[in-house]
C-alpha cells in the first residue's frame, strides 16, 4: 500500500516532476541564486529566519547576499512579485541574530520587496517551515534557512574563512534541501499563498505560466518520475483543526520498513518515533537504523533540554536494540571539530525519501509549522536515486562516494559496518546515553520546552500523562499482527 495518502499522511501528492537533492548550503544557495535570475512571475519565501546579507556564493562575492540578489530581480523587472514571509522570532532569539530577521523589513523598504513578519502562531510556537516558491513553477524545501551561519561545503572544514559571521567564522553545518518542479511546486506555492493570506489578511494570484524554465541550468536532476507529495504540521489554533500529516507519514514509515532507516536530525527526542524504532528493533528481521545527530547542541538551552531528552531516548531504543542494529553517530570534522548536523532527512529502504523542516521532536509535530518533499519510489530508477542519496550522505561524512559506501554495504550487509570500514579518521562517533541528575531527569521526562501542542504548552504534567497514554497504545497497535 502506498504511504502517501493525501489528507492522512501527506496534504497533497504529485505525479511525475524532476527532483535535486541539494546537499549542503553551497549547492543550495548557488540553485536559489540561479532561480532567483530566472524568474519571470513571482519569488516567495517562507522562513523561520532569515538576513537578507547572508551570501549566495561566498568563494565569488563576499559581500552579495540574497537580498542584494532580490532587490536586482525586482529591478531588472518591476513586474515581478517577490514576497518574504518570515516568523516573528522572539527577541532573545533574533538578538543571537545581530536582530534579524526583524531588521530585514527596513533593509528591503524602498525596494520593491515585500517583507512581513508572522506571528500567527500560539503563544510559545513558532512557523518553522522553510520553502522558496519561483513562478510557481519550482519549489525549494528542507531545513536550511538563509541566515548568515548557514552555508558551508560538503567537505565541512574544520576552519573555512568562506563561513563568516558576526565578525568570525562558524561552526561545520549540514544541511539539505531537494528542489522540484512540475505541479508539486504549484502545491508549495498555495501552500504560501495561504501562509500570507492568514499573516496579511491578502491574498496573492497564483503566478501565470511562464515559458521559461527556471529549472538551474547545468543542474542535473536525481530522479524523474516517483510520486511526489506535499506534508504538513500545523497546531489547532483559533479555529483552525491540527494538521499532524508529518506524524503520521514518519510512525507509517517506520512501520514499513523491511531493511534500512537512515535518519539526519538536529533533534531526537519525539516519544512515538522512539518508540516505534524500539518495536522494529525488537524483532528478529527489522531494520538497521542509523542516526546522526549533532554530538552537543550550540544552543544552551537546546543542551538543556532537547540533549537531555536525547539522552533518555537513546537509552529508551539501545535497551530495545537486542539485536545490534540501533547506531547512533555524531560526525566531526577532519580534526575534531563539532559538525552541527541541521538537517532533517529519512530515507527508508529504497522506497521512501522525505526532505523537511520537521525535527525529531514533540513541537515538529503538533506545534509549530512544518513542511517536507516526500519522494514515493516504485521504478526501478527512482529506487536508484533514493538508495544512491542514502549512500551519499553517509558517505559525505567519512568522505567517500555514494558506490564506495553502497559496496562496503552490499558486501557486509550494513550501513553502519561499512561505514565504519570506510572511517579511517574517526569522523563518525557513537553518540551513548548520558547518566542524567534529578534536574535533567524531571526536564527529560516532561519534555520541559517541548510541548506537543497547544493543549499541554503550559502543562507539563499534562503533556507527561499524554506522552505516556500514546506510547502505549503505540506499542500496542506494534504488537498486532500485520
């Protein structure tokens, strides 16, 4: 049966369009820069944050950011629309952000560029979708913003003066995106055309065919030809019911799984997730499941709490893990660096990829804003290019191609053992539990800044006896036959 089943696990689905997986901020940037050149109708963003000067191509022009590249477009043709739809972010976390993306509405007044903030969310939430939209015609969507501490190379060098922020340099950061096109772009671009009708009370055309492609050129596309689809998190607020597509497709993805998960987060502490992956490893034949997972969060307060949560998951699934088949890693760079592994990425067999903004959290999916480019597999071809992404992203890690990684592979019969054949410079750690204290105990287990919607945001308590109620019952509905 298919997984994608619009309006349970997906909000819409797609026939055949072409889809790029974008790995790392450089090939990102450089394909939204090219797009941005090629629009002919309408350029729309949808952001959890965003600085207008943060560079498209830092290794060319050091001091060209994206909103130098919008105003040129906008100039060059006074008829295009371009609009940015970024989340109000609250003051401690924009002042991190030298106060953007709050300073980014004066930056573009004048232009001819429309910049809103939205609040539109409930108190303590926040829209942490990330899209851009062009001609409605091809749409970019994972989990990268444009902010200045996001671009980096696939290499992921310790020390790379191209990363400049704040007046230093950055940290290695991962991050993907997969562009597409055909009408699954149409669909991101109601998607926005709805975010800013409900931030704005306006609502704008959809772009008019345009008979140019604004496909990159030179930018050969992965695969053409699975089905593709749209889905969504969104909280019960004012009237409006959740939206909890995301979920949904992540437990019945699991479910489905006959021999691989991989999995790139920034978070892993969402309790069904947990305990779905504890089923699976449970039995004899389930699937290996590899995670990688930033060693320590940069943030302070993501240390103490989403690392604390982490912590009681990790423990949660190796007690689970009978059979040797739960690896969780945390990659560095050549010499030791911290790699802050952003992404938000899970690809299941050959079967299934998802490319979100979704984190491995209880708020991912119920209460704040998220949207993913699911690929459903079924040619031949298609399952290629979902096992040849797998395989090059952890190969990325350790420095070695997509064939490398799916040899060591085929010939051992796990990811995690080839991969650890193919490290040779330890870029790759097991990530182990952490023995908690009474303090790390209680937020770990009333998952204190995690709220899973609006019901339980300032009920802990409330959100304890919820979590525990529907792990339960999860484990459960595992157990059945079939």
């Amino acid at each position: 049966m298919a997984l994608l089943r619009a309006g349970e696990t997906c909000w819409r689905t797609a026939p055949r369009g072409r889809v790029k997986f974008l790995v790392d901020g450089q090939a990102y940037f450089a394909a939204v820069a090219a797009a941005v050149r090629s629009a002919r109708r309408s350029i729309h963003f949808l952001g959890w944050s965003f600085d207008p000067r943060a560079v498209l191509a830092p290794d060319v022009d050091p001091a060209y950011g994206l909103g130098h590249a919008l105003v040129d477009a906008v100039r060059a043709n006074p008829a295009l629309d371009v609009r940015l739809l970024v989340w109000r972010s609250a003051l401690p976390i924009s002042a991190t952000q030298e106060f953007f993306p709050h300073r980014a509405r004066g930056w573009f007044r004048g232009t001819g560029v429309r910049f809103e903030l939205d609040d539109s969310v409930p108190l303590g939430a926040c829209h942490h979708q990330k899209i851009v939209v062009v001609d409605d015609a091809l749409a970019f969507v994972g989990g990268a913003d444009f902010a200045s501490d996001r671009w980096d190379t696939t290499a992921h060098l310790d020390e790379d003066a191209r990363r400049r922020h704040m007046g230093g340099t950055f940290r290695p950061r991962h991050e993907v995106m997969a562009m597409a096109d055909g009408p699954i772009a149409a669909d991101f671009g109601e998607l926005f055309r709805a975010r800013w009708r409900g931030a704005t009370g306006e609502s704008p055309p959809p772009a008019q065919p345009s008979p140019a492609d604004v496909w990159p050129q030179g930018v050969a596309a992965d695969l053409d030809g699975a089905t593709l689809g749209l889905a969504r998190t969104s909280p019960a607020w004012r009237g409006r019911p959740a939206v909890r597509e995301i979920g949904a497709l992540t437990l019945e993805a699991i479910a489905s799984a006959r021999s691989l998960i991989y999995l790139e987060n920034q978070y892993f502490t969402w309790p069904l997730a947990v305990e779905a992956l504890a089923a699976r490893l449970a039995e004899p034949d389930g699937p290996e499941v590899v995670l990688v997972c930033t060693g320590k969060s940069p943030s302070y307060f993501d240390r103490i709490t989403m690392d604390r949560a982490r912590s009681t998951a990790l423990w949660r699934l190796k007690s689970s893990d009978v059979f040797g088949r739960f690896h969780a890693l945390a990659p560095y760079a050549r010499q030791g660096r911290p790699i802050i592994a952003h992404a938000k990425v899970m690809v299941v067999d050959d079967a299934l990829a998802r490319i979100s903004s979704a984190n491995l959290n209880n708020r991912s999916h119920g209460f704040d804003t998220e949207c993913e480019l699911v690929v459903e597999a079924e040619a031949p071809a298609d399952r290629a290019a979902v096992s040849r992404l797998r395989d090059s992203l952890a190969g990325h890690w350790v420095e070695r191609s997509a064939s490398e990684v799916a040899e060591m592979r085929r010939a051992g019969g796990s990811l995690y053992e080839g991969l650890w054949a193919l490290d040779s410079g330890g870029r790759l750690r097991p990530m182990e539990p952490r023995r908690l204290g009474p303090i790390g105990e209680f937020i770990a287990e009333f998952h204190i800044g995690d709220p899973t919607d609006t019901s339980d945001s300032l009920r802990p308590f409330r959100r304890r006896e919820r979590t525990l109620a529907e792990a339960r019952a999860l484990r459960q509905a595992f157990a059945q036959p079939g």
